[in-house]
C-alpha cells in the first residue's frame, strides 16, 4: 500500500471530549465510546486495548491490520476487535470514528478473533447517541436503555467473512501488496514467482501456510472486499465487474453469491 502515512500523535478534544483512547480505559463504566475526526493519511500505530472494541466510522473508509489479516471499514461496516488484539488504523478518507469499548468480561462473550460486522440503522443511531453523552454518563434512565441495546444489536449482527489474510514471509508481502493495489489485474503463481525469485510451488504452499487460502481464493477474498467497498459508493455492477477482471456482470455476481449468500443488487437492497 502506498498511501502517504501521518502518523498522529497529539489528542485535541472533540465537543469537549477527550479523543486519546487512553482516557477512555479506566472509565467506571461497562461501556464508553470514543468520537474522534481524522483526516486522509492519518496513522495510528499498533497499540491494544483491554477493552474489547466494535471500530466504527459514521463516515469515511479505515484500513485497520493486525498481525494476521487486514480489513477495509466503510461506514456500513464495523470491525469488532477482542481485548488485547494489537492493531493499527490507516484513514483512506476523511475519517469521522465513533469506537465503542466494552468490559473485557463482557466483550469476552462476543468472540476471541477479530470480524467485520453489519451495521445496522439502529446500531449506528444507538452508537452516536452514546457518543454524544459525556464520558461519564448517567448510569439509569435512557442510557442504561442504549447500552443494553447495543449488546443486543452486536450479539445478533450478522458477520461478514470480508477479512484479507496477511502473511509475514517478504515474498508474499511483495505479491500481496502489488494484489492489493491492482486487484482486477490478472497475474498466475507462475508470473509471481517469476517476480519474487522463488517457484511456483513455493508461493502455493506459502500462501496456504500463512494466509489458510489459496492463490486463487485469496485473491477472490480481495475482489470481493474492492467489489464491496465500490457497490458501497454507488458504482454499478457491471463497471466492477470488468475492472475485477470478470468475464462478465453475471460471472461477478455468481462468485459474490457464493461468497456473501446474495446477490449484489440483494445486498445494496437489504441495507
């Protein structure tokens, strides 16, 4: 990824909140959210919470990676990341983050691994509604109601298997960095191996060892991820398509249907 890094390293308040997440980690709360604007570029460097975290921007694009996948968040989509799962952030846009930090006790219930989830209309209104309190808010009344709906609306939202595998060996790196810059470009092992200095074989075997998938499938994994972050802007099916390097609109919806369980246009609809 070539993008110009910033990285930030001084909190201003945002409406007279704190936006340094290390204000929020020792707050006698079950649940506190975090609202902080970032600009394009900006970087935050791999840190961990003892909080669980559902990452989530109201608008705006993140790349977030940990040490074994990468994951891209437009706005109808969050990242829940478990207690102590190290990870960086990195704003592709204008950046308006609304982080919600769960008890590690409770968090705990809502899974071990990072997993990119649906935000629903309802979980995005409850989420800027505890965003706007003050760190410290009220216990009763209407906000014990938006906490309690919240674990609700994350426990039953749905998990989309839009994660990138990232590998460590520097030859992958190479091919899975070019991959993601140009994902509609089609390149075999063959040509890749050619590139890195190592055999075909070698870059099978290694993508199967340090990502779970295959060449193919990992490649597939970030079409879909380009695929679903354009269809998210508005652009149409059959521009994906070609860009991707589908045949055509109906061999891109095929492998979205397997994929995601509907169809592109079912998708954009249920949303």
């Amino acid at each position: 990824m070539k993008q110009k890094i910033r990285i930030v390293s001084e909190a201003e308040d945002l409406d007279g909140r704190s936006v340094d997440y290390l204000d929020y980690q020792d707050v006698p709360r079950l649940m506190t959210a975090l609202a902080r604007n970032q600009m394009a570029g900006e970087y935050n460097p791999p840190h961990t919470h003892r909080h669980g975290q559902l990452l989530y921007a109201i608008s705006g694009v993140m790349r977030v990676a940990t040490l074994g996948g990468l994951w891209f968040l437009p706005p109808k989509r969050a990242l829940w990341i478990p207690a102590g799962e190290e990870h960086d952030q990195l704003m592709l846009s204008p950046v308006k983050m609304r982080s919600i930090y769960i008890e590690a006790d409770v968090a705990a219930s809502y899974g071990d691994s990072c997993r990119v989830v649906d935000v629903s209309l309802l979980l995005r209104e409850l989420i800027l509604v505890l965003a706007s309190e003050p760190i410290e808010y009220l216990l009763e009344g209407r906000n014990s109601h938006v906490v309690a709906l919240i674990l609700s609306e994350l426990e039953s939202a749905r998990t989309l298997p839009l994660e990138i595998p990232w590998p460590v060996d520097r030859r992958l790196l190479v091919v899975c960095n070019a991959i993601l810059d140009t994902p509609g470009r089609a390149r075999n092992v063959d040509y890749w191996a050619d590139k890195v200095g190592a055999s075909s074989r070698t870059l099978i075997r290694l993508f199967l060892k340090e990502t779970g998938l295959t060449f193919r499938h990992w490649v597939q994994q970030v079409r879909l991820v380009s695929a679903l972050n354009r269809l998210e802007k508005g652009e149409s099916i059959g521009l994906i398509a070609r860009d991707l390097g589908y045949v055509s609109a109906s061999a891109f919806s095929a492998m979205f249907r397997r994929a995601m369980g509907e169809s592109p246009r079912a998708f954009l609809i249920r949303e």
